[in-house]
C-alpha cells in the first residue's frame, strides 16, 4: 500500500498468514477469516461470521477498539467502482439500529468486485 492511499483513507489487502497472527484470539470455535483490508492503523477483517472492525487510537496505536458486525445485522450493502477520474472504490454497509451506513474505501485497483460477493453470500 502506498503512504498517499493510506493517508487518503483507502484500503490494501492483508496475507490471511498475518490476519491470522494478529486476529486468530478473537475467533470463535469454526470461525474463520476469509479476507482482511488494512488503512494506515485500521483494519476491518471478514470471518465466515462478521466482520470485525478493528480501530486502533491515541498516538502509539496502543489503545485499540473491536467492533463486531454479525453478517445478520447488515441490512443491505452497496457498491461503487472507482471511476476514470476517481482514486477509489467504496463498500457501504448499513446495519440494522444505525441510520448511517460504515463506509469502507478501496484504493483503486484493490478487487472490491470480491468483497462485494463474499458479503453477497454470507448477508443473502
């Protein structure tokens, strides 16, 4: 990923070999990751289960907070390509209770057509 993208807000793929590193202790029995996106210090992980938000804070990183998504509580999703002009492509994601959808923005090039069709078949 480079240092533009991540500072202008736009997600890069993780290895599952990493994920699995810095995630494996919050998976439950027969939970596994799938797919894991990395912004600067943020990064947002899909199991065959949720999606966990992972939003790391203060200056050293050292506070960190876990938001869990359970594909159930997403209501609908979107998608939209980068354009000719755009520098990103972006997923939203709309959870029941919340009137404002998540946003998850891609570095153009990164494969959001994926993404969208691993929450295809875990929501629907």
């Amino acid at each position: 990923m480079g240092l533009l993208s991540g500072l202008l807000g736009h997600a890069s793929g993780v290895s599952l070999q990493q994920l699995e590193k810095d995630y494996g202790n919050l998976l439950i029995p027969e939970e596994t990751i799938i797919a894991g996106y990395k912004l600067i210090r943020d990064q947002f992980v899909f199991t065959n289960k949720r999606v966990i938000f992972v939003n790391k804070q203060g200056l050293t990183g050292s506070k960190i907070e876990t938001l869990t998504i359970p594909y159930n509580r997403i209501s609908s999703f979107s998608k939209e390509n980068a354009g000719m002009l755009d520098l990103d492509a972006e997923i939203k994601l709309w959870v029941v209770g919340q009137s404002a959808p998540i946003s998850l923005s891609f570095r153009k090039g990164e494969d959001i057509d994926t993404v969208y069709k691993m929450l295809s078949q875990a929501v629907l």
